[in-house]
C-alpha cells in the first residue's frame, strides 16, 4: 500500500481511501456485518483512511469494524451543519456514534464558494476551537465547484479540500477538470491536504473504471483518493490498480456487470424535496412524476436522504 501525508497536517493516510457512502442506505444499504467485512478486508490490505459524512448514516458500520479490528483508522467526516450550536451537535454525534474521542479530519460538506464559507463560518469557528481542545486533527471543506477549492484557498484555516476529480470531469458544476487541476497545483503547493472523491464519477464511468482509477491514482495532486467500495471483489480490484498490478479477471467481470442507477418508486409523491436538494439539477417534476436526467446524475444518492417517503435509491 502506498501512504500520503495530507498536505501539512501530519495526518499519514493510505492513497486509498475508503469511501463509506456506498455501503449505507443511501446506497446498497448493506447489513452493518456485511459492510464490516468489506471494511476489514480493506483494511487488512492496507487500508487506513475512511471517508463518511453525517448524512451518510455508516458510522455504525466504521464503529463496528474498529471495534473488530481493534485498529483506529483514519476518519475524515461531514455536516451541513452551519451554526456554532449544530456543529457542536454534529461533532458529538460523530464521536458518540464512531466511539472516539478525536475526529481526524472534519470538513464542511458541499462548500459551493467564499459566500457559502462565509455563510458557514460560524461553524467553521466551533470546528477549530474543538480543534485546540483536542477533538479534532483537521478542518477543512468538500466541494463539486471550482469556487468551493478557490475559497478553501482563501482561508488559511481550511487545511484539507475534498474535491470532486475524475479524468472526465463529470459532477464539476462551473467548470472542466483542467481548471480544477490547476487549482488544486495551487493548493498543493502552499500545503493543503487534497483527498478527491468520484474518480469512476459516482459509477457512470464505470464501463472504464480501470482508466479512471489509474489517472486519479496518479494525480501528482492527490495525497489520496477516495472510491466508494461496496463488494470485496472492488476493494481488491482497486488496491491492485493502485499497485500496478492486473486485477483477476473474474473481478473486473463482477464489477463492469453492475449497472447502477438513480431508482424512484412509483409511490413517489413528487413533493419537491429532492428536487431542491440536488446540487447537480438532475431531477425535476413532469406531470406530477420525478424524473432523472441521466446525463447530470453523477449517483451521489444524496436526495434520497431528503426523501419523506424513502421512495429514492441507487439500484
């Protein structure tokens, strides 16, 4: 396994790390057993940086294969959260739940620009006291905009970005994956940690998953990248392309067969709610149905959080 340091924290993680949506229920929604096992097998290759989020929900399969594993991994986290009071109920909730006193990287989820920083910097403020009492290791931001990383470089304070980057620049909503690499050069050099997310583009690039991977893998401005992994045939097929080496074949087979989409149910109520949530503007109401332009969904699942009826998933 390769390790990276992010940036100048000091904080020493796998170049694989494990992205944790995948397994919850906005996603497969896998029994917390079955998740753990994916974990651990991870882990066991080498894998030390795990990637959730509160709207996630999988703390308990993280919580659970630390426990097993009797190994603390690398956390990095994310709320929405954007007062002092609701950050400070985010920060509890994520060591209550993870069962760990310090949170090792805690990061303002979806930042879209300086005005959404600013707008959230109340947050950001409590994120850094817990920070000088211990809590944490590292603040930062994650971002599907160019804005979002050209604001993270305007706050010394912001150690860490999580920006989307895939070779196609699928999911960047102002701009093209050459901007975003040119900022992220910037970002490098003054010593911010960058861990991207979507390097497959949420699955809708995984017909060429191995191209995608290879490229995000070698990004010379990536400490890491982060790859949602929801069968044990996917982690071993991504720690092998990491390595240089061929994945088995009968791995590569399992994976490329598994078509996903963004699915709703026919007792959908098209209430809106999802359709205001979706930062990627892929869904909207026609005739009273909710319908998905496949084109913009980059399968994040994050509407289906906002759902009232659960009537969204990602099949």
């Amino acid at each position: 396994m390769q390790y990276e340091y992010l940036g100048n924290t000091g904080i020493h993680v796998s170049k694989l790390c494990f992205g944790s949506l995948t397994l919850g229920p906005l996603q497969a929604n896998l029994a917390i057993d079955e998740g753990v096992q994916i974990i651990e097998k991870a882990v066991n290759l080498g894998v030390n940086f795990i990637d959730t989020a509160e709207l996630y929900q999988t703390y308990s399969y993280i919580k659970k294969a630390q426990e097993k594993l009797n190994k603390n991994l690398i956390v990095a986290t994310k709320s929405y959260s954007h007062t002092k009071k609701m950050m400070a109920a985010s920060l509890e909730k994520a060591r209550r739940e993870l069962n760990r006193d310090v949170i090792d990287i805690f990061l303002l989820h979806e930042q879209e620009s300086i005005l959404t920083v600013k707008g959230h910097y109340e947050a950001l403020e409590y994120l850094l006291e817990a920070k000088t009492k211990g809590k944490i290791r590292a603040v930062g931001l994650s971002t599907h905009t160019i804005k979002g990383v050209e604001a993270a470089l305007e706050f010394s304070e912001i150690e860490i970005i999580h920006p989307i980057v895939n070779y196609r620049g699928l999911g960047i909503l102002d701009g093209n994956i050459d901007k975003m690499l040119e900022l992220l050069q910037k970002a490098k050099k003054i010593g911010k940690g960058i861990y991207g997310m979507k390097p497959i583009g949420g699955g809708n690039l995984i017909s060429e998953a191995t191209t995608a991977l290879i490229w995000a893998f070698k990004r010379p401005e990536l400490d890491a990248v982060a790859v949602g992994m929801q069968s044990i045939a996917e982690v071993k097929t991504n720690i092998a392309l990491l390595k240089g080496e061929i994945p088995k074949a009968q791995y590569l087979a399992s994976i490329s067969a598994k078509k996903r989409k963004l699915h709703i149910e026919d007792y959908c109520e098209a209430c809106g709610q999802c359709v205001l949530k979706c930062s990627h503007k892929a869904l909207k109401i026609v005739e009273g149905r909710v319908l998905v332009d496949r084109n913009n969904c980059v399968l994040c699942g994050y509407c289906g959080a906002f759902c009232p009826n659960f009537c969204i998933k990602i099949i």
